[in-house]
C-alpha cells in the first residue's frame, strides 16, 4: 500500500512540475491529419490544375505555423532595430507573405534551386539558415550568413542564390541555374521570383523566351502583393493577370495568403517542370503589411483600413491557425506555446544579432571567390591594398 502511495505521489508531484498548458495538450488526443478545400487557380494554357482538396497532416501544421509565426516575429524584431538605428542602409520586410516563403517551401525538394528579389528574409529562413544568421547579417556582424557584408538584400544559403537589389535581374540569373539543372542532368528545378513592380522589366520577357526555347525547369514566380513600391498595379500594368504574361507559357494564378494553396500549386508547377514540359509561370497574390522599405510609411498611397481589412480576413498565420483548432489538429493552448517558444528565439538572436563583433576592415576583401588562392584587391586607389582569402 505504502509503494502505491508513494507511486502515486510521484506522479501528481511531476504533474505539478509541467505547466498546466503542456498536461493538457499531452492528455488531449488530436486528429492526425484533416482534409481542407483550396481555392482554385485560374489557368492559362492548362487543361488541368493543382487539385482543389488537400490533406494537412498534424505534424506539418505545427511545422508550417511555427515556420511562418517565426518569419513574422523575425521581420517585427527587424523593423524595432531598424528603428533603434541598429540596422541601417535597405531593408524591406515581408511581414503578411508568410504563406508564400513557406507554401513555396513545402512544395518543392531541399535540393531544388531559389532565387528571388530583396525582400528576402522569409525564403533565407525557409532555406534553411537561422534567425540568428539572419539578424546579425541584418546588423552587419560577423555571425551574420554573408560574414555581416551582405546585409538585408544579399543573404544567401545552400541552394539559395539572395537577395538581389536590381529589379528584375535575379530573373534571368535563375533561367540560368535552371539551365544548369538541366545541363548537368539532375532531377531538380529552379524557383525564380519577382514581385508585381519588376514583371513589367524587359529582362524578364527576354528569359521567359529562352526558358520557352530552352524548355528550362523554371518555375518563374511573380509575388503579386498589389503595390510595386507605392504605385498600385492598376496604375502600373496595362494588364494585371501576371500569370498570362507568358503567353506561350502556361501559367496559374494562386491564392498567396493560403499556405496549402501556395503548396499544392508548387507542388503541381514542380511536376510539371521535372516532367520535361519546360517552363511554367505562377502569379501568388499576396499583401504586405509594412511599407515597400524602411522608408516608406505604407498608408500614403493606401488606406490603414484597407491593410486592417485584409489583416482581419485574409491573415496566413490567422487562416492556418483557425483551420488546425477547428480540425482538432491542434489547441489553442498548444499554438500559444508555439508563440511563446518563437518569441524567445527572437529575443535570443536579436541578443546576439547586437553583442556579436562587426568584421574588421582588414577582411573586406576577403570570399570574393568560394576556393581560391590568397591574392590582393585594390582598395579606393592604388596604394590601398586589401588582402582576398576564400
């Protein structure tokens, strides 16, 4: 009798140890996976599209709201030290397009290609850097991914080629890795994204006729987040239906706010693409909460109630989350803890995005090339040399 009691002791002794929260997510039993409707893509010079069902397992909701409940709080945690003056020069955050970096993500293979524009922190993340990484390159330290000499538009990862500061010019370099992907006979394709405001750039026509041409494995991606900076696209394009640009390319408009959404039509563009058809065009139509940059405030050209409107209907981490709790994937409780656990993570890097030392002048010079033999570059004028190691 004295062993049970002791027994039982034991047991309401460690209860009381766990917060209550975690006694009631382990002794609650949660769906293992449900099956939603997806909006239907509009189609350009495709019989059939991604499907219009889909099935979100539990594992890959946690995994998908953790990842996008981290992008924001990262992006908000950049937009304080932007104004703390710790971070300086660009940088453009992508707060409210959470759904696309990760819905991108979810859909393609880690051995598949991405490049994209500056506002890059989200795709960084989802390629597999830290949000350490990403904060001391946002503060210029050498922790940072690019060593703290990139900053917010030129961050880079494996298979991940930036964060590009020119408009539009990412486009035909990611036409090019596809070519490489197919030159060199691997089963992998490349994601090449531009937002609204470059698709009217001549560049972009120009790759999207040799990709034609070339039959590339290029899934060409315009992030369509209705203003490019803070003219309207109404204003800036004689024709808004990006995903018919193209023309002889086929092409899909997607809903960029529903992460499953943005999944199954990478998913169905990527089959396309490795099935040797060539070249497929995706519009994901999107919004963004803050400005285009640092500098642009966001409400002189659009209206707060327009941004709150879409913020109380159409928010990704809000549809995810109503979705999970209304399918028994997931509590309330559960996705409070989640918040709680990215809310710490943040704080932690931005501690060390901010005590972390900035690179010294003598190494200004240096991974110009990834393995090469040390050699000397000229600084400012002639008589300033700085040393290049790989």
């Amino acid at each position: 009798m004295r062993k049970m009691l002791a027994a039982v002791s034991r047991v309401l002794s460690g209860a009381a140890q766990k917060p209550a929260s975690r006694v009631l997510v382990a002794s609650r039993n949660f769906a293992n996976d449900a099956t939603f409707e997806i909006k239907k893509c509009d189609l350009h010079r495709l019989e059939e599209g991604p499907p219009v069902t889909t099935v979100l397992t539990r594992e890959d909701g946690l995994k998908y709201y953790r990842m996008m409940q981290t992008v924001r709080r990262m992006e908000l945690k950049a937009d304080q030290l932007y104004k703390q003056k710790i971070i300086r020069g660009f940088c453009h955050l992508c707060d409210g397009q959470e759904a696309c970096c990760v819905g991108l993500e979810a859909g393609i293979n880690p051995t598949d290609h991405l490049i994209t524009a500056y506002r890059a922190h989200g795709f960084t993340f989802t390629r597999g850097l830290t949000v350490r990484e990403i904060l001391a390159e946002l503060t210029g330290r050498r922790g940072g991914c690019a060593k703290g000499k990139g900053g917010s538009m030129h961050m880079y990862a494996k298979n991940f080629y930036g964060g590009n500061g020119i408009v539009g010019a990412q486009v035909p370099l990611g036409a090019g890795i596809a070519l490489a992907c197919k030159y060199n006979g691997k089963d992998e394709i490349c994601l090449t994204l531009y937002g609204d405001g470059a698709a009217n750039q001549g560049q972009i026509f120009e790759a999207y006729n040799m990709a034609a041409l070339w039959k590339l494995p290029c899934i060409f991606i315009c992030e369509n987040n209705r203003y490019g900076m803070g003219t309207s696209v109404e204003r800036a394009a004689a024709s808004t239906d990006y995903y018919k640009r193209g023309d002889f390319i086929p092409g899909l408009r997607v809903d960029g706010m529903d992460v499953l959404c943005v999944r199954e039509a990478t998913k169905f563009a990527a089959s396309h693409c490795r099935s040797g058809k060539g070249p497929i065009l995706m519009e994901l139509q999107t919004y963004r909460y803050h400005g285009h940059s640092m500098s642009d405030p966001g409400v002189s050209y659009r209206t707060r109630e327009e941004i709150q409107e879409v913020r109380s209907k159409s928010d990704p981490i809000m549809l995810l989350k109503d979705r999970m709790v209304n399918s028994n994937l997931a509590s309330v409780e559960e996705l409070k803890e989640i918040d709680v656990e990215v809310r710490k993570e943040i704080e932690d890097a931005a501690q060390f995005a901010t005590a972390d030392p900035e690179p010294p002048l003598e190494e200004l010079g240096y991974h110009i090339y990834s393995n090469e033999p040390p050699f000397e570059v000229r600084g400012a004028n002639q008589w300033i040399k700085f040393k290049s190691v790989s």
